[in-house]
C-alpha cells in the first residue's frame, strides 16, 4: 500500500482541485494526512524547516515586488498613454491599432508581468476603441487577450520567478533566456496581424485621417517622449540591471517597485488612496502565492518522503521512455491541466514532481522552465478555460460574446503551439 501512497495521494489533490476546493488547504492538509498515516512523527520537524526554508529565501521575495510594480502600473495611467499614442503612430496603417496593441503589451509585460492586470487593463482602454474603428470583434479580442499573457514570458516574469525557485535553477538565467523567445513571439503576433490586415481590409481598417492629422499638427514630440521615455528608463532600470550583472533579481525588483511609485508620481496619479489600494491587492496577491508554496511544500516533502519520485523515475525507465519522450508527455499533461487549474499550480504541483526526473536525465532545467513558461502561456488562451478569455470577458461591452473570444484566439494558440515546437527544437533560440 505505501507504494501507491505518493501516485494515490498526486490523483486525490487533482480531483478535489478540480471538484472546486481550496488549492492551498488541499494540497497541505491532504499532504499533512498522508504523513501522518505513513511517516514517523519525526518526520514533520524536517516539513517544519522545510517550510521555514521557503518563506525565508530571498529569491521569493521578488515576487511581492513584482507584483507591487506591475499593480502601480496599472494605476499609473501609463498603458492608456502608450496605446493612445502608438494607436497613432501606427493609425495610417491597416491593422495599425492591434499593432500598437501588441506592442503595447510587450511593453507593458518588460515593465510588469501581471498578466491579468495587463489583459484587464488593454481591454477597458483599447477594446472599444478597436470595435468603434471598424476591428472584427474575433481579430480585436485575440489580440488584446494573446498579447496581455505576454508578461509570462518576457522578463520580468512571476512565472519565471517561481519556476527557477522550483527547478533550482538561476531566475537571472531564465529571464536572459526568455528575452530573445519572447520577442520573436511579438514579432510574429505582428506578422500575423499584418498579413490578416492584407487579406481581410475590413477586419483591420486604418484610423481616420483626421485624427492622425491633429495629432500630428499637436505637441506630437512632448507626447512621444512622454508616453514611451518614463517606460523604457524602468524598463532599463530592472532588466538592464540583472542583464549587466550590478544586480539579482530580488534587487531589480525592488528597483522596480521604486520606479512604479516614481512613475505614478510623475504622471499626476500618485494619492494615498491608490497607495493603500496597491498594497491592499499587493498583499493579497503575495498571500495567495505563499500560502500556496507552502502547501506545495509539504505535499513535495510527503510525496518524495515516500519514495513518489524514485516510483515514478523506476516506471519511466521501465516503459524505456526517452527524455524527449517524457519531456513531450509533461508538455501534454501540462498544456491540458492548464484548461483547468491556474499556472500556480500547475508550478507547485507538478513541476516539482517532474523536475528530478528531468534533472536525472541531465536535460538543461533553463531549457525546461522556458518551455514550461512558454506551454503555460499558452493553456492561459486556449478555450474553454483559458484564464485570460475569463479576463477580457469579464469587461469587454455586451455585444462580444465568448464566441466571438474563442475565434479571435484559435490562430493565435496555434501561433504559441508552433513556437513552443521549434524552441523545443532549436534551444540555440535561448541562447543556451
């Protein structure tokens, strides 16, 4: 029976997850129980320190900064700026207001990476706008949506934060790895966009000419250098700190969390109100995200203290699974479980359970956290459960409907699937 312990115990938390109750409780207190059944009680002074261990390493507290950043982001009236102005500069063009969109939230993904906070955010301000100006609702929703989960993958990323602590990898690797990946993705979701403004004019019509003409006879320049200067100085101030080497990710991200603050201050937005809300919702967050590690932590001790990970690298070896194999299998089981539960926990739950094995068949774990960020950003679009459709749906106007959010995003999954194919092909794409 104690064999099938640690597989009995990995089958019980994804159904009760799925059945609706709290991740964290249920992967705690169901590891906690199984210890308890099959573990000495000395064993649980080792989950103490365990636990001790992760509240207290410093590469995690990134992850409260990060999020502080990218929320006082959002209220610093930054993305309404950068959309109105890139809107014009690209608004001679066919397609030009999904360009800037898209652009847009490349920006906003090197400047905060909080994916629901940018696809809320781009879809109040520019989803509208795009539906006023002729879009097709299919090609205006999938680009909002594809282009808000970008802050997965582009540094700094929260997801690639927790991946490095869970892989035991170095999260400044990581983020120079998923740079290049990132940006290529941006490169195509506007070749896309383009060739579908050439096929189809009237799903991607340019912007009238007069609002470009009195934009351009205004304080074109002052508003230019406004919109894009203060972004690209954060933007250089954390990545280009943790790149140069002057700086860990931690400290990068405390810069970030400064500069968020400054940013608002100079845009006129900064009130104690919007201070007391970020760290409200700053809080919040962070609460969700370290309640949930620890009760990751105690199921990856209970689970390995019972031999799960030695059980299932015997069963690999045993079906002769190549590691290209078992990395195409954990891609799958992962791409499918991310229709269902959110990226945390798929990191917390199944990476850990997977990532000696990776490790003992001495495949690049850099490697294996990009496609893994790559795979969760996809499970983020794909309908039906795709967390950002929830997003956009939740303030798109009445008149879009979820249908119109699942045709807008199928070319765009296909794009991210493709993608994730040729990195899993040429890892040369990272750098690596």
């Amino acid at each position: 029976m104690i064999e099938l312990a640690p597989l009995l115990l990995f089958a019980l938390i994804f159904i009760l997850i799925l059945a609706g109750f709290p991740v964290a409780f249920t992967l705690g207190g169901l590891s906690v129980l199984f210890g308890l059944i099959f573990l000495e009680p000395d064993a649980f002074y080792l989950l103490a320190l365990r636990l001790y261990g992760t509240m207290t390493n410093y590469v995690l507290l990134a992850v409260p900064l990060f999020i502080y950043m990218g929320i006082m982001l959002e209220k610093s009236g930054l993305a309404e700026n950068l959309l109105e102005t890139m809107a014009l500069l690209f608004g001679r063009f066919r397609g030009g207001l999904a360009l800037s969109v898209v652009l847009v939230g490349a920006m906003l993904a090197a400047s905060t990476g909080i994916v629901g906070a940018t696809v809320i955010t781009m879809g109040l301000i520019s989803l509208p706008v795009m539906l006023k100006r002729g879009y097709s609702p299919e090609l205006a929703t999938g680009t909002i949506a594809s282009a808000g989960t970008l802050g997965q993958i582009i540094p700094p990323s929260v997801v690639l934060v927790l991946l490095g602590d869970v892989l035991g990898v170095s999260v400044g690797d990581l983020f120079s790895a998923a740079l290049l990946p990132g940006l290529l993705l941006v490169g195509v979701y506007v070749l896309y966009i383009i060739v579908v403004a050439q096929l189809r004019p009237h799903a991607a019509p340019p912007m009238p000419p007069e609002d470009i003409a009195a934009f351009r006879q205004g304080n074109m320049i002052q508003q230019i250098v406004k919109a894009f200067l203060l972004p690209f100085l954060l933007i250089a101030a954390v990545l280009g700190s943790i790149f140069a080497g002057v700086a860990s990710p931690t400290e990068a991200a405390g810069v970030g969390a400064l500069g968020a603050t400054l940013l608002t201050l100079v845009q006129g937005r900064f009130r104690w109100s919007i201070l007391k809300e970020v760290t409200r919702e700053t809080t919040h967050l962070t609460c969700m995200v370290f309640i949930i590690l620890a009760g990751a932590a105690a199921f990856t001790f209970v689970f390995r203290f019972l031999g799960g990970d030695r059980y299932l690298t015997e069963l690999i070896e045993n079906a002769n699974l190549s590691p290209y194999a078992f990395l195409l299998l954990v891609m799958i089981a992962v791409f499918v479980a991310g229709f269902f539960i959110d990226f945390i926990e798929i990191i917390f739950i199944v990476v850990p359970v997977v990532a000696p094995i990776f490790a003992r068949m001495e495949m690049d774990l850099v490697w294996i956290g990009i496609l893994l960020a790559l795979n969760l950003q996809t499970s983020f679009l794909s309908p039906p459960f795709g967390f950002s459709l929830f997003y956009l749906k939740g303030v798109a106007p009445p008149e879009v409907t979820t249908g119109h959010l699942y045709r807008g995003i199928v070319p765009f999954v296909i794009i991210q699937l493709v993608f994730l194919f040729l990195v899993a092909l040429f890892p040369q794409l990272l750098g690596i």
